[in-house]
C-alpha cells in the first residue's frame, strides 16, 4: 500500500496512443501514413524515460478490435510492426532497453511472432527502460485467457479453489512481470480507457491530453510526468 501523497514521480506510464488516423486525414494523407508518423515518436518517448525516472513504459499499438479496420489498413500496420522490430532492434539495444509483448500471438502471422521472439531474447539482459509493446491485446480478453489458464491450473490439481484471489490471478496475466502502472496517459482527446490494462490500471492516475500522438513530444510526456508527483493517491483511505 502506498502513503497517502506520492513524493515521486511514476515509475510504470502506460500509453494509449491515440490519433494517427486523424493527425493524417488532417493532412490530406491516407491514414498509414499517421501511423508511420506516429512509430517514430515511439523512439521520442523511449528515449526521455531513463532521465525523468520512468523504470517502464507499455504502448498500446494494436488492440484486439483494431481487426474491425479496413483489410488495408490492418495489413498496413502489421507490416509496420515488422518494419520497426527489423529497424529499430540493434538501437534499442545499445540504449539498454528490454523489449516485451503482451497480447494474443495466435491471430498474428508468423513472420512477426519471430521478429517479436527474437527481440524479447535480443534484448532480455537490458535493464534501464522496460518497453512492453501491447499487440493484439485487450483487457478483457487478458483476463479471460488468464482465468483459462488458472482453471487448468484447478484442474490439473496444482491449485484449489480456495488459492485463488487477486493476487494468484495477477500471476496469470500477461503483464506478471510488470508492476502495476502509476500513470496512463492517452492522447487525442478521447476520455476512454479502450480496454486497456483494465486489471492493471485499478489505482492508476490518468492524464487525457488532445494532443495527436504524432505531434505528441517528449517535452509534453515530460511535462505530464512531472505533474504526476503532485497527485494525491489515497488508494481508497482518507486523509487522517
């Protein structure tokens, strides 16, 4: 449990980062080319995380009803994602940063699942950022495949009925080697958590900008980082 006033910034931000499609059609571009924009700010907000104390960093990239978009558009960013893992690899090593992914692998092809394998063991002994990259991920659907598997768990007779509580069913989320975040910023204007960390972001602080994610910088994000030090986080208690 954390004291009632936070001293210090957040260690865990979370991003949900919003608004490519716009920020092009604003352009009179087509909407991967937002997208292509908004991958280069990724590196942007990386990059500012070791020097404002932020430990770790979770972007949703793409969510588990982003498949409704047109046929073109998803293949579009799939191939981006492949894109970014090849260009992007050696530099997130050399920077330190370890590289994870949460979200269902089964839809995703193949080609990309082992891009995606080999940069979590690419990167697996870095530890000044820890970059989780959301990818086919939704919340709802995390906690259903967890409570999947906790139930095999039953099942198999490796737990009981009774084992289980909150802190048990943490273990089988996709995020177990995550503390939770302090912090969910989401940009574009839109107040709405889109099934994002929904376990995860129970006692997380929230920061809604109307920035559009590619015009979103690291003097914005640090910004927002440093307010975060001036919320008070009761975690359900009262001032005595």
């Amino acid at each position: 449990m954390a004291d009632d006033k936070t001293t210090t910034g957040p260690h865990h931000v979370a991003v949900i980062m919003d608004g490519n499609g716009r920020w092009a059609q604003q352009r009179g571009k087509p909407r991967l080319f937002g997208h292509h924009a908004g991958a280069k700010r990724v590196r942007e907000i990386v990059e500012a995380c070791p020097d404002i104390g932020v430990k770790y960093l979770t972007i949703f990239a793409f969510s588990t009803e982003n498949w409704k978009r047109t046929q073109t558009e998803v293949a579009g960013l799939m191939g981006l994602f492949r894109r970014y893992i090849q260009r992007e690899a050696r530099d997130l090593l050399a920077r330190g940063v370890r590289v994870r992914f949460i979200g269902d692998r089964i839809k995703l092809d193949e080609k990309l699942v082992r891009l995606m394998d080999e940069l979590e063991l690419l990167t697996s002994n870095n530890d000044r950022v820890h970059l989780t990259i959301a990818l086919n991920y939704g919340g709802r659907d995390e906690v259903t495949r967890a409570a999947q598997r906790l139930a095999y768990e039953i099942e198999q007779g490796r737990l009981g009925h009774a084992d289980v509580d909150a802190e048990t069913l943490a273990r089988f989320l996709d995020t177990r080697f995550l503390p939770d975040p302090d912090l969910v910023i989401r940009t574009s204007g839109e107040a709405r958590i889109s099934n994002f960390l929904l376990w995860q972001s129970a006692y997380a602080e929230y920061e809604f900008v109307d920035t559009l994610w590619p015009d979103f910088g690291a003097a914005e994000f640090k910004r927002i980082v440093g307010q975060y030090s001036g919320r008070e986080r009761r975690f359900g208690a009262v001032k005595a």
